[in-house]
C-alpha cells in the first residue's frame, strides 16, 4: 500500500546531523548453522539523538545490521543449489532507562546476494526500528542481544533443489563482546512534572498500532518548518482527504480502502521529507493456492496478487504537499510537489504457514510506477515560475527483484509480517497494514521553468540521484461492503461513512 510515498523525498525538509550521535558498532556473536556453531561478525550503524526528554518519542535513524557469514556456511548455501541468498534479521535490542527495561525487536531485510565461489560473504539489512519514549530524566541505554538470521537461498527454491526452505539460525552475543554490546547512551532530562514511569516498551518489529489501539508516539520531524498536521502525531480527520468509493467508481465485495503516510530521503541533502496521510484504493484479492510450484511438505503456500491506486479529487495522484530544505547547504527552498501514478500498482503477497506449530510468515512487495510533479517552487522567499509541466523526467525507481516479470521503472516496497495464531500480526499485511520500506533513484527533472529559464538542473543537482531510502507506513483497510465499526468489543476498521477508521502514524 505504501509504495506510493516513495517521493516525499524529493524536496525534502533538512535534519540536523548536529542533532545526532552515530553509532557504528562491531561485535562478536556465536551462531548454531546446520553445519555446526561458529563466530559470526555483525556490524551494526545507526543515528541516535544526542539527547532527548521525558516524554518524547523518538527512534534511531539509518539502522544497518552487517553480518558476515563464514566460509564454510557460503559452501552449505551453495550446497543447497543456490546462487543467491537474501537475508532477514532480527536482533533483540535491550532498552533501559534507570531500574526500567523493555526489549525492541530490529528488524531488517536485505536484496538477494550472489553466493561468492568461496569464501565469506557480508549481507547488509535494511528495516524498521520501533520508537521509544523515556519516563524519566535517567539516560536511556541501547544495548544488542540475540539475533536470529533468516537466509532465504535463491533461485534454487524455483528449481526444487534439496533444502531449498529459508534457513533460520539463532545467534548469541558473544561473552567478550565490548561493553556487554552496548550501542548508545542518550542523555534524558524531565519533561512535565511526575513523568516518572519506565520507558515505553515497543510494539515487536516496529510495527504500526494494532487496529483500533490508536497511535502511539512516534518521533517528530526534525525540520526548520513545521506541518499543519506535525509528522510524529495522529492526523485528525479533519485534516486528511476524503477516501472512499463513489457512484462513479463503486466498491465490490473484495474492494479495500487505506490511509498511507510516510518519510523518505534525499541523500544529497542528508534530509528527510514527510507525506502526510494520502488515499489508497485496492482493488481486493483472494489468496490462492500456486498450481506451478513444487508441493511443500513442511509449510501451507497461497500467494495473492491484487492492485490499487492513489485517489484524490477522483485522479490517481497524492494531495498537494509543501516541503521546505536547504539547497546546497545554504539556500532555503520551498516546493509544493504532487506524486502521480502512471500505471497499476500491484502488490504481490506470499504467506507461509508451518505445518508444525501453524507459524505464519507473509513477505509482501509493493510495485508502483510515480511521476514527481513540481507544481510551486520558492528560493530564499522569492517565487520562481516552474510552469505547468515540471516533473521527473521517469518514474522514480528500484531494483526490482523480479525484472523479468515486472519491467519498466517503478518504485519497489518490501514488507514482511508474522503472526501466531491467535495473536495480533507483527508487521506489516495488506489488510491490517503496517512498515514497508525500499530504496529509490531519484531521476532528473525535465520541463521546468518559463520564458526561458530552465529550472531544471536547479532541482537535478539538488535532489536526483540513487540510494534514497524510504519507509511508509499503512494503516488498517476498510472493507466497505463488508465493513466492521468501532465498539467497546470491537476494534474498529471503518468510520460509518465507510472510510478508513485509522489514520496511520510516520516512523522514522
């Protein structure tokens, strides 16, 4: 749902590095792989606050988990008939502020690798942080635990080689690893009288609030503006667009309707863009059984593939949204920008339950063709005419992990999510929502400016460009045919004019 933000970037409002702390840290851990238990090397980067108060949420930003696989673990790969593997991990990171703990599960997911001819390999992940809000004015303590690496070998699994199934291996920080694994100190001091209480403990994974628990805190944008509506709270109703279906473009019994919202870089300005909450029609699916892969006998395989569009003011396009940086360090310039879609947006969904303990996995991947279109541009309080037609000159893009059935360019969003049975979800689904994140290029600007100014190579240098990552937050659909209101008993996924009952919360 959420691949449609991918641009907020694209004039971004500029963060402060002098606002954080980076953290680059090395450590020993012990894995049990097949093959037998073995030193594993994780490094893991990321961007805290240098401090922060009681009562504000916030979450490290730019989060890495390196991890260096051995040898011998490279040749079992191999053995599996794969030459590819892609990586999911999970580290357990202990906070603590004073005598009050809680535990956050980092999650991330790397793009599929080629297995090297020998030798080690480094897989790098990407993913979603949960937010944290100290209670009191002791500092808070980030400090890594236990891990466990999920390695999907690839494209073996298609061909049916032996031990084609996702590898999952439990790994242990070391007992000699420096200061006990500690990542970051950041210093606290109060906020309002009697806030006292431990931190908050984080949803597992980062995941958006269950439907109807409401939102929980989320940290704000660091930005020299500041939004009607600030990234990090709940949007009120009043201040996003309508989403519904109409006369003109009816529901039917599998028709689904979310809100999205996000944030997205631009690595050229070290910054980061807020879309606040846009409308995303789905054109539902049903789960199907795959009739052309081998059987399974140790998990329940159903895939989906269904496809939705932004909707606003009947076109498939964003709302208009202002964004405010820093050109070139100095310059300050404001833009009011529109994402439009220029072909289906599909979304591909494949769940996994074992057989054994009815475990479920779902792995989700986004895919959404968007134009950036510049509608108002504004260096240093003066106006500059960019003309009806500014706009990236293609579609922002991914590397997608499938070319050959999906060419062209277009933005690409992965979203991973688990669940026990009878538990809520962890992650992120089409139906009940949640964190999808990807990395994007941004291409160069064509038809701006007017009477002869060309404007665009002031945009091109200032923001195109590969390595932007983005991360979108959807919130729980509505199922207007079949719609389900807010109760004491009842968590509620439509209002009663049959849009979505929950606004979803930005996370950094």
């Amino acid at each position: 749902m959420a691949a449609f933000v991918v641009l907020a970037a694209l004039i971004p409002t500029t963060a402060s590095a002098a606002d954080t702390q980076e953290v680059d840290a090395e450590l020993p851990y012990v894995c049990a792989f097949p093959s037998g238990t073995a030193p594993v090397t994780v490094r893991i980067s990321a961007e805290f606050p240098q401090r922060t108060r009681a009562g504000e949420a916030f979450s490290p930003t730019g989060v890495t988990t390196g991890v260096e696989l051995p040898a011998e673990v490279v040749a079992d790969l191999a053995a599996r008939d794969a030459s590819e593997v892609r990586a999911g991990t999970a580290l357990a990171v202990d906070v603590a502020q004073g005598s009050a703990t809680a535990t956050a599960t980092w999650r991330g997911s790397s793009d599929p690798v080629a297995l090297p001819e020998s030798g080690p390999l480094t897989l790098t992940t990407r993913g979603d942080v949960p937010t944290v809000t100290g209670r009191s004015d002791d500092d808070l303590t980030f400090t890594a635990g236990g891990m466990t690496i999920e390695l999907t070998p690839g494209p073996g699994d298609d061909a049916g080689g032996t031990g084609t199934g996702p590898l999952t291996v439990d790994c242990a920080l070391a007992e000699d690893a420096p200061d006990g694994g500690l990542l970051a100190t950041v210093p606290a001091g109060p906020d309002a009288p009697g806030a006292s209480a431990p931190p908050s403990a984080p949803a597992p994974g980062g995941t958006s609030p269950a439907p109807g628990d409401g939102p929980r805190d989320r940290q704000g944008e660091r930005s020299s503006t500041v939004p009607e509506n600030a990234p990090g709270t709940a949007a009120g109703r009043d201040d996003v667009p309508p989403c519904r279906y109409d006369e003109r473009n009816p529901p039917t019994p599998l028709s689904l309707n979310a809100y999205v919202t996000g944030y997205a870089n631009v690595k050229k300005q070290k910054g980061a863009s807020y879309l606040p909450p846009s409308c995303v029609l789905i054109d539902g699916g049903e789960f199907q059984i795959p009739v052309d892969e081998p059987f399974d006998p140790e998990h329940l395989v159903m895939t989906l593939e269904t496809t939705g569009e932004f909707r606003y003011q009947g076109r498939r396009e964003t709302p208009p949204y202002d964004s405010t940086f820093l050109s070139f360090d100095f310059t300050p310039v404001k833009t009011t920008m529109v994402l439009k879609q220029t072909g289906p947006m599909t979304i591909d969904a494949r769940m996994k339950m074992r057989f054994s303990d009815s475990f479920i996995t779902t792995e989700t991947y986004v895919r959404a063709p968007l134009v950036a279109h510049v509608t108002a541009l504004e260096v240093n309080g003066t106006p500059l005419d960019v003309g009806p037609a500014c706009r990236t000159e293609t579609s922002l893009t991914s590397v997608d992990p499938d070319p050959a059935k999906h060419p062209g360019d277009h933005v690409v969003l992965y979203g991973k999510a688990e669940q026990v049975i009878g538990e809520d979800v962890t992650g992120y689904t089409v139906l009940t929502g949640g964190p999808l994140s990807g990395e994007v290029t941004i291409p160069a600007f064509t038809g701006c400016g007017t009477d002869g100014e060309d404007l665009d190579r002031l945009l091109t240098a200032s923001v195109s460009g590969p390595g932007n990552y983005i991360k979108q937050v959807q919130g729980q659909t509505c199922t207007p045919l079949v719609p389900v209101f807010e109760t004491p008993d009842t968590r509620g996924q439509c209002t009663e004019d049959l849009q979505p009952y929950q606004i979803p919360v930005a996370e950094r």
